[in-house]
C-alpha cells in the first residue's frame, strides 16, 4: 500500500479535529513519514530523484488539501453544534438601555423655530467669531459704547476679531447677502464677559427681523402676541415699556403678566410683571449699513434668551444646570425630536 493509500484510509477513521491534528503532524510534521521520504531521496541518482521527488510533492499537495477539507468540516460541525446549545430565551426581558434625550436648548430652540416659521420666518445662520464691524459699526452702536469694552466682550489678540455679543451680526450678514423683504430669525450661542449667578459667559439667543416696505410697530407687537400665545400655550398678558437699543428706534422691552411667587414664577396669574425680550422698529442707519434704502424700507426685530424662555417655560430655576452635563437632569424632561 503506497503512502498516499495508507494517508487516505486512516483519514476516514478521523472523528475529531484533535485526531486530524495528530494525523497531519504524522505524514507532514518536520520529522513526519513525507519528510522521512524526502530525506532519502539524496542517495538515489539524479534521474531517480527528480522523479522521486516529484512523486512525494504531489502526496504531500494531496495530504494538505485533505487535511484543510476535513478540518473545515470539523468546525461547521462545530459550530452547529454550538448552536444548538445556545438557544435564545425569547421570554426572558430586555436589558434596560439608558437612552439620552434632547437637550432643553436644542428643543426650546426647535419650539421657537416652528412657532416662527409658521409665521412666515426663516431661520439662518452665522459666524460667532466677528469683526468689529458686522457685530457693533454696522448696527449703529457707537466706538464709545459700554458693549464695545473689553470687559464686555471677548476679543482676540488682533483686537479685531470676537466672539459675537449677539446673533444682530447675521441678520446684518443676511441682508448684505439679499434682497428685502426678508423675515428670518437667528437663533444660536453669544458670548460675554459677564459670569455670576444669573448669567454665563456663553448663552444662547435668538432674534427675529422684519424688513418691507411697510412694517410697523403694530405688526410686531402681533408677533410678538402670536408666538409669546403659542410657545406658553395661553394668552399671555403684555406690557411694553419705552426702552433703547442703538439698534432700534423706537425701541421697547417686553415684559409678561405673572405672579412671582417665592420658589416659582406663576404665568396662570397676574399681578406682577417680568422682562422676556426687547424689540423695536430698526434704525435707519442699519438699513442704510447694509445698503438698504431707508426711505423705501421699515422693518422691526426682537431678541429674547433661550435659557430665560425655557426656565420660564419648564420651571427651570439653575441657569447652571443647562451647561452642567448632567444626563439625569437632562434626561427629566425627557424632550422627544421635534417634527
């Protein structure tokens, strides 16, 4: 029985990859019977051992390939036998994931967007880092102005670059850009340099501008009404008062009918009154600072702070909690995606 036979016949004997394991080191281990056949192949002449050598190449292909068949067989059985033990309790219940949810800003900032395009708005975006000019020259705020200090902004090291004051900058950009009338809003992240336990160095805003060739301070205190009506759910009392913006002329603050108790701040009842934004007609130097004709074009613009409308809103009452990380208290409100 040749070599190649004997292989072939104990491989059907094999019923387990340990075995196969033993068999293969067997015939073409270093010190296996191939490797005893190739040893001997140095006393035959030469036209023998071209031969010869041959031969035991072709068994030594044919045990390798053999072998890589079987030990792939071995381990289908492997593991279907795997598979079978490992069977799936359907019954038994889920783990408990714990899934986040959005985070207050990102949803009240949804809220007023759908409120405000509903009304005819859209929203748009900037940079917050600004120059000089599209955050304070271009809306008429003068070079001595208190907001231009350094204790009041944040400016690089050219003094010429900041991290915007507000989101006025891109409803500046905006109009640069286009062509009036525009109704658009810019809600995002402003920063200044006031830290303590009622503001922070960075917080969020979102203002609404108007621009046609009619608009009118009646026209925005019904925006104002609609959108204050449908973000609190309720008619809201309003009280405007006589205030200045370089910005705006007229200008006016807004504040809201309620009653302010010692732990909250009731919005059911009145008798007391809080400030929720500013707003305004705009000024004909912003107009004309973005080459837009004054004696053609009116508009008006509000401006209010997305963390005071969600604390109002949700009883928020730790302006910190909003920059803390803290999943739980995120997680509380459990706020689902807007649609």
């Amino acid at each position: 029985m040749t070599l190649k036979n004997t292989f072939s016949t104990e491989l059907k004997s094999i019923d387990g990859s340990k075995e196969l394991e033993e068999l293969r080191l067997k015939y073409i281990g270093k010190k296996g019977l191939i490797s005893l056949e190739l040893a001997k192949i140095g006393k035959l002449t030469a036209d023998e051992r071209k031969a010869k050598g041959q031969e035991i190449n072709k068994i030594k292909t044919y045990v390798n390939d053999e072998i890589t068949k079987k030990k792939s067989e071995f381990a289908k059985i492997e593991i279907n036998n795997l598979m079978k033990n490992e069977v799936i309790d359907l019954t038994l219940p889920e783990r408990k994931t714990n899934i986040g949810s959005i985070h207050p800003i990102s949803y009240v900032i949804a809220e007023v967007t759908k409120i405000f395009t509903k009304l005819g708005f859209t929203a748009v975006e900037g940079p917050e880092i600004e120059d000089d000019y599209h955050n304070f020259t271009a809306l008429n705020i003068a070079e001595n102005h208190p907001a231009r200090q350094m204790h009041d902004t944040f400016y690089f090291a050219d003094l010429k670059t900041l991290l915007r004051t507000h989101t006025s900058s891109v409803q500046i950009r905006t109009m640069q850009k286009g062509k009036p009338p525009f109704a658009i809003i810019a809600p995002g992240k402003t920063y200044r340099s006031d830290s303590d336990a009622t503001h922070t160095p960075m917080f969020h805003q979102i203002e609404a501008l108007y621009i046609a060739e009619k608009a009118s301070m009646g026209q925005l205190k019904f925006v104002i009404q609609q959108f204050l009506d449908q973000f609190f759910g309720k008619n809201i009392e309003l009280r405007f008062r006589s205030s200045f913006f370089p910005f705006t002329e007229p200008s006016a603050e807004v504040d809201i009918g309620c009653k302010i108790l010692k732990d909250k701040i009731d919005l059911t009842q009145t008798g007391d009154y809080l400030e929720i934004m500013g707003c305004g007609l705009v000024h004909p130097n912003v107009l004309e600072a973005a080459n837009i004709d004054s004696n053609k074009y009116r508009g008006f613009a509000l401006g209010m702070g997305v963390e005071r409308i969600a604390m109002l809103k949700y009883g928020m009452r730790d302006l910190r909690q909003f920059f803390s990380a803290n999943k739980n208290w995120i997680t509380s409100y459990n706020f689902k995606p807007w649609q």
